[in-house]
C-alpha cells in the first residue's frame, strides 16, 4: 500500500470561507495540520482570533463575503501573503427555514446573493491564480442540494445550484487544470441553526427529529467533513473532478 503523507498539503495555499464556526473552522484547522498556509475568512473578529490562535500557520480575515469588494480583498490577502493559491473553500453560507407561504422576495435574494452569488465572484476573482497553480474549487453544498426539504425550499435550491456550478465549472476549466468538486455535508454540529432564526427550543427539537431519519443515527460532527475537503485538496486527487461527495451518514438514502 502506498504511504500517504501526513502533510499532503505541504507548500499549498488555501482559503476557507465562514471560518468563524463549524465546518469552516475544522476545515481552516485541518488544512494547517495538513501542511497549507490558511487564510480563514469570517464576519465575527473574536472567533477569528481564536482561530488564528490555534495555529501559526493560520491567518484570518474579517470580511463579509458579500460585499462588492470582498473578492479582491480576500484573494489579494492571500496573495500577497504567500504568493500565490492554490484551493479555494467555498463554505460561507446560511441555512433558512422558511415556508412558500411565509417566504418574501427579500429572503430568497439575500439567501443566493450568500450561498451562490458570493461564491461565483470569489470564484471568479481566485481564477487567475487557480490557473497558474493548476489549483481547485471546492465548494461547502448539503444534503438537501439533491434531497427536498419542505419548509426550506429556496436553501436546498440555492445548495443545488451551487452543485450545477460546480459541475458546469469542472467542465469549463479543465482545460486550465483547475479542478472543481463539492462536499455536501448533512445535518452537522454547528451555529447555522441558532442563527437561522429558530429559537432554542426548535433548535433542539429539529436537532432531535434530523438525528432520527438519519441511518447513522446522529448528526455530524464539524471535523468529520473537514477530512474530506483536506482530500479533495490533495494534490493527488488530481484526476478527480466535478463530483459531489455527501457526507450525511445515509440521509440522501432514505
């Protein structure tokens, strides 16, 4: 069997998106155990700073990534630190739940001006650098981006849309050699439900129900997605492209 490094991705640079919390924060974690120079991107300077602390080779960033000049600037801090990128974490998101009854247009603007616009643009501005490092696009989607979820219709459809894109994207610069895949994490331990708007009593009520369809019988933990974003950042995974992996301990299944 052929030995794997313990630092696949030593020399790499890497951005990770919602960095503050959860996913994004195991992600910004184990990429920096993995070898990568880490710049972790987030809205709350506090959690940053913790972050920072955890490791020397993680720097962080307080940006809202939707914002007209976000892009430049989180790209430009990468670079200009380190040189160059190599893989993009597109993590920052939100979960809504919200009825077609109760839904405005408002709510659906900002719910895809997050999970897709965002991540088009900071795509977009990462590409040139993606290019000359032969680099990927990893993008943070979720069960519910191919699993119907009543109640929080127009987030599994920003989550589907994020997957075509990153099929569509795989297609388009494969010739550059800029690989694009997406994780698609289920229900997993971390703030998206307290701040999606539901109070703590439905916070633990809805932890419970998502816990009992899921085969596995829990929900993820933080960490156990992050492993599989440090893999498909290896550079031996350089033949895998335009797939979305699920993580949800069965629940696409039933």
């Amino acid at each position: 069997m052929e030995h794997q490094p313990s630092r696949p991705l030593d020399g790499r640079v890497a951005i990770v998106t919602g960095a503050s919390s959860g996913i994004g924060r195991a992600t910004a974690i184990a990429m920096a155990e993995a070898g990568a120079r880490v710049l972790g991107v987030g809205r709350r300077q506090s959690a940053l700073e913790e972050l920072a602390g955890l490791h020397p080779d993680i720097s962080t960033l307080v940006v809202d990534v939707r914002l007209d000049e976000a892009p430049a600037l989180i790209i430009g801090a990468a670079v200009d630190r380190w040189g160059q990128l190599d893989v993009l974490v597109n993590n920052a998101g939100a979960t809504a739940r919200v009825s077609l009854d109760e839904v405005t247009r408002v709510r659906v603007a900002d719910l895809f001006d997050l999970n897709v616009v965002a991540p088009t643009m900071l795509a977009q501005a990462a590409l040139p650098h993606l290019r000359l490092s032969k680099g990927s696009i990893i993008n943070i989607s979720s069960t519910y981006g191919h699993r119907p979820q009543p109640g929080a219709a127009h987030y599994a459809a920003s989550k589907a849309a994020l997957e075509q894109l990153t099929r569509t994207w795989a297609v388009e610069l494969a010739q550059d050699g800029v690989r694009v895949n997406c994780i698609a994490p289920g229900p997993t331990e971390s703030e998206a439900l307290a701040r999606s708007g539901l109070t703590e009593e439905d916070v633990v009520r809805v932890k419970k129900e998502q816990a009992a369809q899921i085969p596995l019988g829990r929900r993820g933990e933080p960490q156990e997605v992050a492993a599989w974003i440090v893999r498909f950042a290896d550079p031996t995974a350089n033949w895998l492209t335009g797939q979305v992996l699920t993580i949800d301990g069965g629940l696409e299944l039933v």
